[in-house]
C-alpha cells in the first residue's frame, strides 16, 4: 500500500462528528418516544426524523474550517 492510499479517510471528522450527535440525538427521542407512547414503530419513526433535524442543525452549526 503506498502512503498517498494510507492517507485517504473515509469520512471526515466533522462529518464523522455531525453524524454521531444526529446519531445520539435520534437515539434520545427514540427512547423517550418509547417509554411514552411504548410503540416501537412509532419509535422509529421520531428517531429517523430527530436523525434528520438534526444532520441539518448540525451541519448548519458546525463551522467548515
């Protein structure tokens, strides 16, 4: 393997970042859904759309450089 091929990253960092907090997120409001309503669906549901709300809040508030 050359060092130019070792060198490559899959994902960025802020990437990387953005995608763990929309991941934490959607797993708090899964949960608290959950333990609501106890409808697994519904869970689901409102943790795909926190995941979403929240790639874009973070996107937005994450500087680029």
């Amino acid at each position: 393997m050359s060092s130019k091929q070792a060198d490559t990253k899959l994902i960025s960092t802020r990437s990387a970042l953005i995608m763990a907090l929309a991941l934490i997120a959607a797993i708090g409001a899964g949960l608290l859904t959950y333990l609501s309503n106890h409808s697994l669906p519904g869970a689901v549901l409102t943790g795909g759309g926190a995941w979403a709300a929240a790639v874009i809040f973070f996107n937005t508030i994450i500087g680029k450089d």
